[in-house]
C-alpha cells in the first residue's frame, strides 16, 4: 500500500532523508525503516548505486528504487561511477531530478540537483568539464523561483574538508564557484568516501559530505525559517 507523504508533513517541519554511495547496499527495507520512524515522506538519493569496482547490475537497481519509490517520493541523481543508462530506470519511475529543480509541499525552498563529478583520474562512467557543469548549473541557479536554496550533488564543490583525498582536494570548481556566486544555504554532497561526515562552509553556504549508505546518511529537517540536518549511523 502506498503511504502518502502528507501523512508525515507537520504543520512546522518537513523531514527528508539524504543517503548517497549506495555501492550495491540495496537495503531499502532499512532505509524505509528509518524513514517510517523519523516521520520522512522524501527521500533524495545521490548517486553511485554501483557496486565497488563494477558498473552492477541495473536489476537491482530498478528493483531497490521499485521498492522506495512504492512507499516514498524519491529525488535520484547519477553519480561518476553509474552507467548512463541508469537515466532511463530513474525516468521509469518518474524520480529522475539530474539537471533539475525540485521542490518539496510546504517548504518555499528550490532543491538543485545535478548528478555525476568532473574529471577523475579513473576514467568513471559519468563524468563532466568544469565548464560543462558550470553552464548546467547556473542556468539552474537563474531559473530558480525562490531566493532560498539547497544544492544537491554528487560531486563536492573543491578545496573544502568534504572534498580531500590521498593528500589533495579533488572536488569541483565549477561547483565551488556557483556556490560563491549564489550562496545556496546547504550543499549536501558525497563522492569522497574519505570525508564521509565532514563539514564545512564557503562562505555562508554550509557544505555536507552525506557519505556512503553502508555507514549511514543525513536528515533534512525544514522548518520556516531554519534548516537542521541530522546524521543518521548505521
């Protein structure tokens, strides 16, 4: 049976689960758990679905978001390790938000989300320019409706304490740049397993590395006039 979101919107706070890095952790009936008992009616997922090493089996991709998305809304964005194909499974169940603006009912807020990294030494599967995300995402950024705004990617935006790996910062400068320009209020982001946790900001934008599901993922809670997140270990 389908649960409808407005079952857990208060009149105050909207809570949103974020977890990324799947990697093959299809555990879906964990995440549903968690979400029936904090009261979570979304779900936003930021890539990397594929397993360690392998582009996987896009069965069990279909089949894990098959699952989710009977229960909860579902926000899904690619990351550099899943194959470009994994487009037409998240257009299969309408949750496909890569180079899209979404919103949530009751939170005057846009949610950008823009999926896949820049260029990484290992040749990954969904991977772009700096200057093609720079284009992709500030066109998004102009076109939002409201003055408030949280960036949803893949990638981290560069030289931050989400973004080091093996001695040096490997995260995006297109997205650091825009997130200067525009000062989102949150970028939630993943990608560098190394940094799953960390914190930070530029400017007044604060940064959030998700980190990878198998350790755990973050709660949005929205509220009027504040945004607070909430780390969930597993």
């Amino acid at each position: 049976m389908e649960i409808l979101p407005a079952k857990f919107k208060s009149d105050n706070i909207v809570s949103v689960n974020i977890i990324a890095d799947i990697h093959g952790n299809f555990d879906s009936e964990k995440i549903l758990r968690i979400s029936e008992e904090r009261g979570i009616s979304e779900i936003f997922i930021l890539g990397d679905f594929s397993p360690h090493g392998s582009i996987g089996s896009l069965e069990n991709v279909e089949n894990f978001l098959k699952t989710l998305a009977l229960h909860r809304k579902i926000y899904a964005i690619p990351g550099n390790c899943d194959g470009r194909e994994i487009l037409k499974i998240f257009a299969q169940f309408k949750i496909n938000y890569h180079g899209k603006t979404g919103s949530v009912a009751g939170i005057d807020v846009d949610f950008i989300f823009f999926g896949g990294s820049n260029i990484t030494p290992f040749n990954t599967v969904f991977e772009y320019r700096e200057d093609e995300i720079y284009k992709a995402l500030k066109k998004l950024f102009e076109g939002a409706r409201s003055d408030r705004k949280i960036l949803l990617t893949h990638c981290p935006p560069f030289n931050t304490k989400c973004d080091f790996a093996n001695g040096r910062h490997v995260g995006s400068t297109a997205i650091r740049k825009l997130t200067e320009e525009f000062q989102p209020e949150i970028n939630f982001c993943s990608h560098v397993h190394e940094c799953y946790g960390k914190e930070d900001f530029i400017e007044k934008t604060r940064i959030v590395n998700v980190g990878e599901l198998r350790k755990g993922g973050v709660i949005l809670k929205c509220g009027k006039d504040k945004f607070e997140t909430e780390r969930i270990n597993f």
